[in-house]
C-alpha cells in the first residue's frame, strides 16, 4: 500500500513539475512579413488536463499569429475582411506548423515556393471560436 501512495505522489510531482517546462524553442524567424501579411511566434498557456482531482493545468506553447498586414495589399484587405489579424495559424498548405523546423520559416517557404501554385492556403484559429478553424486562400505575392 505504502508502494501506490509514493508513485501516486510521484505522478502528482511529475504533472505539477511538467507545467513548469519551457516550449520546444522555434528553430526559425520569431517575426516576418511575406506577401503584405506579418505573422510572429507568441507563447500562450495552453489548458491540459484534467490530472488527479478533476483540476486542470496549463503548459506554455509556442504558435504563430496573424499579427498585422501591409495597408493595400489585396492580402491585407482580405485578412481584415474576415477578421483575421490576431488569430493563429494552425496549418499552411495542409502541413502542420513545427517548432523543431520554424513555424515562421513553414510559411516565409510556402509563400516563396515554386510549386506553380498561385495561392497559400492557411488555416486560422480563435481560442474564442469554439476550437472551429477558418481556412482561407492568400495570394503568394
């Protein structure tokens, strides 16, 4: 019995002490600006859970977020059209962003790419939206 109460608390331990690690460092830009769009790398604490009790925690995570555009720009008018300034990108093209590769660097890529397409396709995301994404075409230049 003593042996279940130590690796309970062991368990306990290791939750309260796994909120406290830092994010996977971004390997890329923390900031750029690419077809009249500025994205950049913002940590927000992210809910997990529940753990023993019922409580929830949160970690720290690192995502990127529509944070402005170039005034004109036909990508700016669409972003502000549909109230996109502030949101996340969850995805660009399909492909998940990763922090081991650069989340910035993902979309500086896809946005340059030379795959004849002529549009970007990101998917956008409002923590106050009922966790539904939006997902809109920009145009590469």
């Amino acid at each position: 019995m003593r042996f279940l109460v130590v690796c309970f608390a062991f368990t306990l331990a290791g939750f309260s002490a796994r909120a406290d690690v830092a994010p996977e460092p971004d390997h890329g830009p923390p900031i750029a600006t690419v077809a009249g769009l500025d994205f950049a790398v913002q940590t927000v604490e992210e809910e997990k859970g529940p753990v023993v009790g019922g409580r929830y925690y949160s970690e720290p995570e690192q995502v990127v977020v529509l944070t402005g555009c170039t005034a004109g720009h036909p990508n700016c008018k669409l972003a502000k059209s549909k109230n996109l300034i502030g949101m996340e990108v969850l995805s660009v093209d399909d492909e998940s962003l990763h922090p081991e590769i650069g989340m910035v660097r993902q979309i500086i890529n896809n946005f340059s790419g030379k795959t004849g397409k002529r549009t970007v396709a990101l998917e956008l995301f409002s923590r106050g939206s009922n966790n539904e994404s939006i997902r809109v075409s920009f145009a590469r230049k």
